[in-house]
C-alpha cells in the first residue's frame, strides 16, 4: 500500500462520521449508504489493531497512528473512485489526530497536517448518548464527557462543517438524510458547506432561502389597486347608537371568551430620535448659535423640540443630572444648556434613549409619576381586554430588550392590577430567528460580511404572524406599542369593544352557517342567503365562482369562503401620515378582496395606479380585533393564509455597501391577506402614535 496521505479531489459530495469510539459512527455510516445506493468507507484502524491484537496481543501504541492515516486515506480514495453521488466515511484523519492527542499527548506533523488539509462537505459530530458497548479494542466508558469535548472544540477551532446527531438510530438516520438533502440544494446552488451550517444553525427552511433568491432576481409584483376602500363601499360607517350595541354585545359575551391583547414592540427607539442624532453629528458648536443651524438645515423639528422641552414627561430627570454633571449649569446660556440636554438624552453614558425600547421610555406625566407604553398597555387591559377579571397580555419583544421590559412590568404591575381590579398574565414571545431573511449585493448574490458569512437580516413585522400562530385566544386585540394615550382611555376602550363586538356578532353568524353545512342542511335558499350575506357583511364576492357551478360545488366554495380566521380592522381618515390604507386589490386570480396596502407594495411609476392610492380616504392605525379559531373551536393554522407574494424588497446599507434585504408580508398586509377582513371608521381619537419625540407634545400625551 502506497504511502500518500493526500486526499483524491472529486466531485461527489463527502460526508464524515465524527466522534469518540462507540457514538455510533459505523451504524450509520452503513444506513446512510444503503439509502443513497452508495459504498461507505470502514475504519481502517480496526482491522489494523485487531489482526495486531490477534498476532501480538498488543494494543494500539502512538507509532501505529500513521500506518493508520495512511491506511484510512487509501481507503477513503478508493471509495471515492467508484462511489455514487455521496461518500460516507466512517471515519478520518481527523479522528485519528484527535485520538493521538488524546492518548499519546502528540500527533506526528504529516498526520497532522494532513488531517488539518483533508476537507469534507460535512461532519456529523455523533453523541455519546447511544450505550458503550465494549470489545478488545475499545478503551472503557469512563471518561467519554470529556473525550466528546475534545472532538466538539476540534471541529470548532479548525472551522470544520459540523452538525451534531444524537438520539437512536432511527432518528440519527432520518435526521441525517433530512440533513444531507439540504446540503444538496445548497451545493448545487452555489453556496458552501459553511453557509450551510449558518443557514442551518439560523434554523431557515433551505426552500425558503431558494424562494427569496428567486425574489431578488425576479422582484414581486406590484400590487393592483382597484379603487379605494370607503365608506359604504369597504368601509363600515357605524352610528354613535350602533357603535354602543357593538360594544354592549361584546360586554354581554365576554365572560364566554378567552381575551388576549398582542402588542408588538420589538426593536429600539431610533426613529424617535433621528432627527436629534443628525443635530448632535452636524452641528457646529464652535461657530453656531442653534438658531443658525435650525435656519441651516431648515429643520422645524429641533425648534419644537426646544420650544417644548420642559414638558416632556423626562424633563426634569435630565435637568437633574445635568445639574450634577455640570457645576454651575444654570449659570450657562441658552445654546449650551440645549445642546447638553440633547447630549445626555441621547448619550450611551446617561440615557442613552435612541437605543432603548420604545416600550420603557417615559411617556406619559401624572401627579403619581411617570408612566411608560408598557404601564398604559398595562391598564388597556383592564379597560377593554378583560373577562371575568382576568387578562391575557403579550409583547413580542427583542431578546435584548425583554429584561428591560420585565423590570418595569415588576414595579407597576400589582399597583395596574389592583387600581383595575384585573389580574394580568404576560407573556413575551421573540421574532424566530428561523424567519430572517438573506441579505443580496446589488447583482442579487448572497453579500457576505468582512469574515465572509453570510448575512441575515429580520424579516420585518410580518415575522410576527409565526408569534401570533403560537397564541391560544378567542379573541385576539392587536395594537402597537406607541399608541397610548394619556388621557380618554374609557373612550378608547369603547371603540375597541365595539370592534370586537363587531367581530363576534359577525363570527357567529358565519359559524352558524358552517354547522349548518357540515349537517348537510344547505339547500338553494339557503346557499343565496349566505352569498347575499358573503358579499354584504364580508364583503367577499363568489358570483364569478360560483354562478355555473353544481349545488355541491357551491357548496364548497362557500365554506372555503367562510372558513377562514377572521379581523375587524379601526380605519381612521387619512391626514397624510405614512403607512398602509385600506383598498380594494385584485390578485392574480382576478379576484378582488379588501386589504391593507403599503405605498410601497404599489407600481408608483403607473399614473392610474398613483391616482387610486392619492384617492384614499382612511388610514390604517394599527387597531385589529382578530378571531383566530373555527367553528369546532379549534384554532386555524394561521401561516396558511399568508400571500407570500407581498413581501418587500428593501435598499439598506451596511458598511457603507449597498445590500438589499427581502422582508417578509406585513403582518397586517400580505401576512393576513386571506382572512375575513372588516373595515370600521373610527374617529381618530383612537390613533396616538409616538413616531418622533415631538409627538408626546400633543394633548393626547399631556396632562389635562
């Protein structure tokens, strides 16, 4: 046998079972080339040791590692000379290096570099969970923790593609084979074992990464607005007597229902502060007054800021600790003093508000003290989002930000609970990272980062429908974490009742219909009722579908249309703030539903597509009341009902390169874009975001 420790370049794809003796290496070696109808390399060193322990009755000794590697790798080379597709080996140079270290305390420098330069596709790090099973050359089971911990932190330190596999060998083998088909697709896209392992660790669907490649490379399609939604047509207008029915309804049934509040409030309060980081980065404070750069830069947004700066809710906190910091501070002019305030409100050092959520920052001032958007939302419950004294509230939250959130929830909720007579169980969910998305360059190729990772980036709020998915409620009240309001919360709750119980007068007539179809009591009355009731209270229109088509065919297309989670979505009347509005759209199919559109989802360089989006009267608050069970009670898998088509297509920068970033159908757009969808004007009292600091200067954030 020659002696060459060099590995035979090929293109089939290899695969090595790594671990200490006894983990189950052969076992599946043997599976895995069984099932792709290939040959699997044996361990070379065990007829070696055995025929020396059969002759000699000696074991293994450190000068027997290299008659071992170079026995291993001719194996090995053989084996890939006539293998199909894939080449499993049960082991390799890599183990016997680690073996020689382990035992021998040395390895000898061609082992060694030749195990460093052997390279395959992939490891799989195989578990000592599987029982030791003793025979003349194997060591004992002492000891096996640490052993397992050597090979584990070899892979690691030399950047070796690994995944571990642990549990029986039924599961080790159909993990394995799930993996290994992965690794195919990811192969023949172009992309390395590496990326593999970070596309795998970051827990993304291999479908999903080749989908949103797709994307990048094809774009989506634009939405295609018909007309927009108003009132009469789209828009439910509800008089002052009906809006108190609807809250009454939703006050009789309550008791019945199982009520969560879902409050998205991931992510930091930079927007807030954007244009307060752009003063601190561009002002000269040399050879400017404030009023010089305000007149500059044209910006209206300082001055205000200024104008209005003691009654922010923070105020005299920073004026406190700048007259800490700064001996003599009220003795300062006007310019320093501003500036200073703006410094330490901002500064990582101090307050450091721009990179904090927006969930704690001070909001609202009483003469108790200051109340942040958690607390509000807190009390939110108890208003609107109770039965039977109970409440169920949940933030999704960013893993950095959820002690933060927990710190404020432990001072203020008992005092919430009892001023509200509610008892409020809260529950915090993060964005999967399994639904981050690929970041591309400018030609649509993965980007990959300084080090050459690949980079992901979350996928937007639309993420969050994987959140909502997980949540067990009959009714389901989803609003952002900015809006709150100081004052008029009873009013506010009064208009989030009448939603739900808008809601639940609608979803109960729709679960009567489905009882009666899944009883076979449907006939041709009744079939025109529910169409009639389809197109007026749904607004869903079947006649298309459904007007040539057999009774029992109807039939079907009725009960898909019904049976659906269903949301009643507030609309107030549009006074120019940015976001999504309500529209009638046509899909692919040609058929038009009513949805949530995002300007950005629109073709802008089409006149009559600009038009229709100019037209719209109503905006969209963020303020759903949502029903996501059926009628058995059972809840509706609510990813199904995602129009994967009406994600976003991003520009950022990162390092100051150009990427773009795919974000998934917003939660409130493509992500719900198959439900049941209500539109109800509500007045506008109902809508108090916080998008910049300046506005927690309007009375809807002031003390009366």
């Amino acid at each position: 046998m020659e002696k060459n420790l060099k590995q035979q370049e090929t293109a089939i794809l290899k695969i090595a079972l790594f671990g200490p003796e006894s983990t189950g290496k052969t076992t599946l070696a043997k599976q895995l080339a069984e099932h792709y109808k290939t040959v699997w390399v044996a361990e070379f060193a065990r007829d070696y040791l055995q025929q020396k322990w059969d002759n000699e009755k000696r074991i293994c000794e450190s000068n027997d590692m290299l008659p071992i590697a170079y026995g291993q790798t001719y194996l090995e080379n053989e084996g890939a000379t006539v293998a199909n597709k894939y080449l499993f080996c049960d082991t390799n140079l890599l183990v016997t290096k680690v073996f020689s270290e382990v035992y021998y305390n040395y390895c000898d420098p061609l082992l060694n570099k030749a195990a460093l330069e052997h390279e395959y596709d992939l490891f799989f790090l195989t578990d000592i969970d599987v029982p030791w099973e003793k025979d003349d050359l194997r060591d004992k089971a002492d000891g096996r923790e640490s052993v397992f911990a050597v090979f584990k932190q070899t892979l690691i330190d030399n950047k070796k593609p690994f995944i571990p596999l642990s549990g029986d060998k039924d599961s080790r083998l159909q993990k394995a084979i799930a993996i290994i088909d992965d690794l195919t697709i990811i192969k023949n896209m172009g992309l390395s074992s590496l990326d593999f392992i970070q596309i795998y660790e970051h827990g993304i669907p291999i479908q999903n990464i080749q989908k949103q490649l797709q994307v990048f490379k094809k774009g989506i399609p634009k939405t295609v607005l018909v007309e927009p939604a108003t009132l009469s047509n789209g828009i439910l207008k509800l008089s002052e007597n009906e809006f108190k029915q609807k809250a009454a309804y939703f006050d009789i049934h309550k008791s019945n229902l199982n009520l969560l509040k879902f409050v998205p409030a991931s992510g930091a309060a930079s927007r807030m502060f954007k244009f307060l980081n752009t003063f601190l980065n561009e002002f000269d404070f040399e050879n400017e007054s404030i009023n010089a750069y305000v007149n500059r830069k044209k910006d209206a947004e300082l001055s205000i800021f200024i104008i209005g700066m003691e009654k922010f809710p923070f105020f005299k906190e920073i004026d406190k600790k700048l007259k800490e910091a700064f001996t003599g501070f009220d003795s300062l002019e006007r310019d320093y003093k501003n500036y200073y305030f703006i410094k330490l409100l901002l500064s990582s050092d101090y307050f450091d508000f721009a990179n904090k959520p927006k969930g704690i920052l001070p909001f609202h001032k009483y003469s108790t003290g200051i109340a942040t958007p958690i607390e509000e939302h807190l009390y939110e419950c108890g208003y609107y989002s109770s039965s039977n004294g109970n409440s169920l509230l949940h933030f999704t939250v960013s893993e950095t930000h959820q002690e933060q959130f927990e710190n404020i929830i432990n001072l203020t909720k008992n005092t919430v609970e009892k001023e509200s007579k509610t008892a409020i169980n809260i529950s915090f969910s993060c964005q999967n990272k399994s639904t981050d998305t690929l970041a591309v360059d400018t030609t649509n190729n993965p980007f990959r980062t300084n080090t050459g990772e690949l980079l992901f980036r979350p996928g937007g709020h639309g993420a969050l429908i994987e959140n909502l998915n997980v949540l067990n409620a009959d009714i389901i009240f989803i609003k952002n974490i900015d809006n709150v309001i100081q004052n008029n919360n009873e009013k506010i709750a009064f208009y989030k009742k009448a939603l739900a119980g808008t809601l639940i007068e609608l979803q109960q007539q729709i679960f009567s219909y489905l009882t009666l179809i899944e009883l076979k009591k449907v006939g041709i009355i009744e079939i025109e009722e529910i169409l009639k009731f389809l197109k007026e209270k749904l607004n869903v229109e079947t006649a298309n579908e459904a007007d040539a088509l057999s009774l029992e065919n109807k039939i079907s297309i009725i009960k898909d249309k019904l049976n659906r989670p269903i949301r009643v979505c507030g609309m107030v009347k549009n006074e120019g703030e940015p976001g999504g509005g309500p529209f009638w759209v046509r899909d692919e199919n040609d058929a038009v539903s009513l949805q949530i559109v995002e300007s950005s989802q629109v073709d802008l360089n089409n006149e009559s597509q600009v038009t229709i989006l100019a037209d719209a009267t109503h905006f969209n608050p963020v303020d759903l009341v949502c029903g996501i069970k059926n009628y058995k009670n059972e809840k509706f898998d609510l990813t199904k009902f995602v129009d994967h088509n009406s994600g976003f297509i991003v520009e950022k920068n990162t390092s100051n390169t150009q990427i773009k970033a795919y974000e998934l159908p917003g939660l409130w757009n493509g992500a719900m874009a198959n439900w049941i969808t209500i539109f109800v004007q509500v007045p506008l009292i109902t809508f108090n975001p916080v998008k910049s600091v300046n506005d927690l200067l309007k009375s809807a954030h002031q003390p009366q």
